[in-house]
C-alpha cells in the first residue's frame, strides 16, 4: 500500500491517508506526500483536503525515525513537508476523525482549515517517550499561547475535539455525520473567492509567520539534535516504546 492516495474532482484534491493501523509516518512517506504536494501546487485547485480511510487520522512520525541514526533525516523531511504544506498556493483543510496525535497534531496545525468530529484527539506525547516535538514548540505559541502550548509539550495529555476549538488548535466541531456538510459549506465559500488572491494572501500571512518562525525552528531543532538526543533518556524512552514497556528513567 502506497500509505495515501489522491483524489481530484471539482477542483478539490482529497489526499487520504491509508497506511494501517494508525497511519504513522514513516521517512519515505513523508517524502513521498511532500512530492505529491510539489505536483498539486501547480494545478488550478480550490483547495487541497488531507483526511484518513481509518479510524484514526494520524499518529504522528514513526518512533523508529527518531532514533540517533536517523533523526537528521527526519526532521529535515517531516519539517520540510509541513513547510510545503504552508506554501501551498491553494488553501489546505484537514478532516479529522478519531486521533490526531505527535506529528499529526503539527500535520494539522500546517492547515489553514481543521474540521474535526465530535470524537477527534488533538495530543503531543511525545514528552512521555522522552523527546520533545520541535515544531510544536516554534509554531504553538503563536497558535494556542504560551501557556496552552505548555500545557500539550509538557504534560503530553490529550484534548477532546471541543476544547481544542476554545483553544483555537482547530475551527471546528461537527458530528461524524454533518462533517462532509461542513466540508462543503466551507469548499463553497472558498470556491467562489479568486485563487490568485487567495495564493496572495497566504503569502502575506506566511510572511508575517515566518519572520521569526523559521529561526525558532531551526534553532528548536539544533537543540533536539545536540542536547536532547545525547540524553540517556531520550534513547531510553523511545526503546521503551519500540521495546513494549515502561521506561526506566535515570532523569540524565
């Protein structure tokens, strides 16, 4: 299975994920989505919509890639795939039914739209395999506040669908079976907006966001390469997920 595919009709495109059970992604898939990504860019698109064929929409980046050996790799094209889903010359909205956990709680946070069911998961675990996720870190505070942000990083605990849109991570919250209405309602007042003004003030708002975003990240990434990784519990944390028990923190 390809982990994904796409679908265009009515100048939307539907990328769909499908890599079970949990649709975690691995290094070749993010570079493949973010290929996919480069050759939608190019078509006259109303929008591009990301959702999932299970019941969870993503949960996150594969533990295995963040090991020492590739976590380089990782970051570079995990960052780079959420930086092209930003430069998208068409709106991007993400369909969100069942999880949306680690990297795929930063996934939608790329989006310029998040529709959610009653039952969607908004969670960054991450803290509890002992890492940090880097572009939670740059980007969240401009999106929830310092203290919300805090509060996901640093407690990993997850958030129910409804608070996560008094907190402003997503727009909305609809039952499972008015969400495909919602998308809609929102597809129609996108399509009958100029595409070209639409690219340009997408432009503007990631100029706004990248005056400062773009360093905080790099530097956010130094740090979980250089400081983080040579913690001894870092690499234990994420053998003990891999390994199927509970870690055994020395807290160096």
């Amino acid at each position: 299975m390809s982990g994904f595919r796409t679908e265009i009709s009515e100048g939307v495109a539907r990328i769909v994920l499908g890599s079970p059970p949990v649709n975690v992604l691995d290094i070749d898939l993010i570079v493949r989505l973010e290929a996919e990504l480069a050759k939608l860019a190019g078509e006259p698109l109303t929008a591009i919509v990301f959702e999932s064929e299970l019941a969870v929409f993503c949960a996150g980046v594969d533990v295995e890639d963040h090991e020492a050996s590739r976590v380089d790799e990782m970051l570079s094209s995990f960052h780079g795939l959420l930086d092209r889903m930003r430069r998208l010359p068409m709106p991007s909205i993400a369909l969100v039914r069942g999880g949306a956990l680690g990297g795929g709680c930063e996934f939608i946070s790329a989006c310029d739209f998040v529709l959610a069911t009653e039952e969607a998961v908004f969670a960054l675990p991450e803290i509890r395999l002992g890492v940090y996720p880097p572009y939670a870190i740059a980007s969240f505070g401009r999106i929830l506040g310092s203290r919300r942000t805090r509060q996901m990083v640093l407690t990993g605990d997850p958030v129910a669908a409804g608070e996560a849109v008094r907190m402003g991570l997503i727009n909305e919250v609809l039952p499972s079976d008015r969400i495909e209405d919602g998308l809609h309602t929102l597809l129609s007042t996108l399509s009958r907006l100029s595409r070209s003004s639409l690219a340009h003030a997408r432009n503007a708002l990631r100029a706004v966001e990248d005056s400062e975003g773009d360093t905080i990240l790099r530097r956010v990434e130094e740090m979980y390469r250089k400081d983080l990784m040579e913690t001894e519990d870092a690499r234990e944390g994420l053998n003990a997920f891999l390994e199927k028990r509970a870690p055994a923190w020395s807290h160096r």
